[in-house]
C-alpha cells in the first residue's frame, strides 16, 4: 500500500479539473490527467502532466486520485467500468453533490476497499491556489491529514467531520449564502439602474461598503429556527421591506427578481404574529 501520495491523478478536465491540475503542477506535484473528451490536456502536458487514455490508467498511475466531474451520476458513470480495479487505492472526490449523495458515494466506494474522502471547493477556477481558496473535506481523520498537505497547493485543505456527507453540506449552505446575497445585490443595482442612479457610484460608496459593515452581523445572527431576536424590531423592518418591494415595483423591477425580500418579509410578519 503505498500512502505517500507523491503522485497525483485528476479525473476531469472542466475548467475546474484544468485549475486543480494547473495549481498542482505549479507546486511541483507529478500529476496525471484523465478527461473523457479528448483536446483538454494539451497545456497541463506541456507544464510537465501526464495524459492517460482511460481512466484505469489514471488511477492507476497515481498515488491519489482527484475526481473533478459534472456531478455525482458522471462520477459512478466513469468509476463503475473500473470499479474492481479501485481496491486499495485512494480516492478524493470533489465533484458537487447533495449530502445523501456524498454519503452514498463513500459507502459504495469504502465497501469496495476504496480509502475516500468527499470534498467541496470553495473557489472558482480563476481562485483556485490562492491565498483565499479553500476545499472542504469530510472523512476519516487519518486519511485527511495524510492527503491534505499533497492537496494543499489546490486550495487551503479544511476538513469538516467524519461524516462523508458534510463537505457536500457545508459546501450546498455556503452556496445558498452566496446566492441570496447574489441575488440581493442583482436586486439592489437593477433598482438602482432603473430609476437612473449611478451604478459605480452605487456599487463602490454605498453597496460595497453597507454589505461589508453588515457581513459579520448577517452570519453571525443567522438562526436555523427562523425566529427574528427582539432588537432586530421585526414590526419596522416589515414596513421596510413593504416599502421596499413597493419601490422595486414602482419602478418596474421584475417580482422575481425581488424574491429574497419577500422571504425575509415572510419572516418578520411571522415574528411579529409569533409576539
Ligand atoms: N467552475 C466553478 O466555478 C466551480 C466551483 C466550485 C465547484 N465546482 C464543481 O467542480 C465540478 C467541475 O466543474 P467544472 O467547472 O470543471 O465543470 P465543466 O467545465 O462543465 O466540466 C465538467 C467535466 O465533467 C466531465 N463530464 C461530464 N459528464 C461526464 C460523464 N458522464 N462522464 C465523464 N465525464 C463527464 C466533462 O468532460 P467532457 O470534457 O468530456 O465534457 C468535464 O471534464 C462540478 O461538480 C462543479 O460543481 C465548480
């Protein structure tokens, strides 16, 4: 058995697979990639990568394997013809997935001898390597401090608990954080930019700067019960949000596009009828 992990395989070469590869050999890994198209190797094999024509010989070639795919189906899709090939070897998936997935994925893999671990990548290609990216791991212990030094140049590795569902879990709630605020911040420039206000100005003096101040108060009030504390005042901030979503529509924004406010003020009127 060998546990150095000197050698690394990557499955997939979307734009994700190409920076987790590219950020490898840049730390001066020996890598191997595998895509199922062909064309995508061409500049990882000119940084010192070697292409293999299946995935067996990918798997093989590595110490460790990196499956960066679609989704959970093209994972089994690609593992399944290989499957009896994969007893003994060492496994890190970090193609996104829903947490049953992830959990289902590992007890199939574990129950054909597979060391695995799941993972969740929190950057964007362009990010990937630098000093902000981090991957999320979840799994046995033991195997993620062997593993995350090797992977460490992909992204600051963080593992997040035993249970091979939670990088699946953590990764799907941050992005639901990232979405909502995403699909806040569309809101906030479409209103802007319909009743003739200044984008930059907007974006740069007020938007960027409010969102900043009101970042840490934002996660660290989060509640998972959905009850609204006394002191944000849920009575005041139902009238601003009906304000709110009356200006949007007074200035022909899309209702769809004011979806997140209708959610908070779901929340507060249910506060405010909860006492
Ligand atoms: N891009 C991001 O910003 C980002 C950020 C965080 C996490 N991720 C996750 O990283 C993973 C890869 O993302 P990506 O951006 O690299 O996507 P992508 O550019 O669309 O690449 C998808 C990859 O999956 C392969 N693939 C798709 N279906 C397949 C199948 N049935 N069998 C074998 N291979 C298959 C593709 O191969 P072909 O070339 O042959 O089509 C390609 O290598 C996804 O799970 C994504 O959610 C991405």
């Amino acid at each position: 058995m060998n546990t150095r992990y000197e050698h690394i395989s990557i499955l997939g070469l979307g734009a994700m697979g190409r920076a987790l590869a590219d950020a490898l050999l840049g730390a001066g890994r020996e890598v191997t990639v595998w895509n199922r198209s062909a064309g995508k190797a061409g500049e990882l094999v000119a940084r010192g990568a070697k292409e293999a024509s299946s995935v067996g010989e990918a798997v093989a070639a590595g110490d460790l394997t990196v499956i960066c795919l679609l989704d959970d189906a093209s994972v089994r899709e690609t593992l399944t013809p290989v499957l009896s090939d994969l007893t003994g070897t060492t496994l890190v998936n970090v193609t996104s997935g829903s947490v049953r997935q992830a959990r289902a994925l590992a007890g199939w893999l574990e129950g054909h001898g597979v060391r695995f671990l799941a993972g969740g990548i929190m950057a964007v290609p362009q990010s990937v390597g630098t000093p902000g990216a981090f991957i999320l791991y979840s799994g046995p212990r033991d195997l993620f401090d062997r593993v995350a030094p090797v992977l460490g140049p992909m992204g600051r590795a963080h593992w997040v608990g035993e249970d091979a569902g939670f990088a699946a879990l953590y990764d799907m709630a941050a992005l639901s954080g990232m979405y909502g605020m995403g699909a806040g911040t569309d809101h906030a420039v479409t209103l802007v930019h319909a009743e003739g206000g200044d984008l930059e100005t907007f974006k740069r003096e007020v938007l960027r700067p409010w969102l900043e101040q009101m970042l840490p108060i934002s996660v660290d009030g989060a509640d998972a019960s959905a009850s609204v504390p006394d002191e944000y005042n849920p009575a005041m901030q139902a009238v601003g949000l009906e304000n709110l979503l009356a200006a949007s529509g007074e200035a022909g924004v899309p209702a769809e596009l004011a979806g997140h406010l209708s959610a908070s003020l779901w929340r507060m009127r249910r506060a405010v009828a909860n006492g």
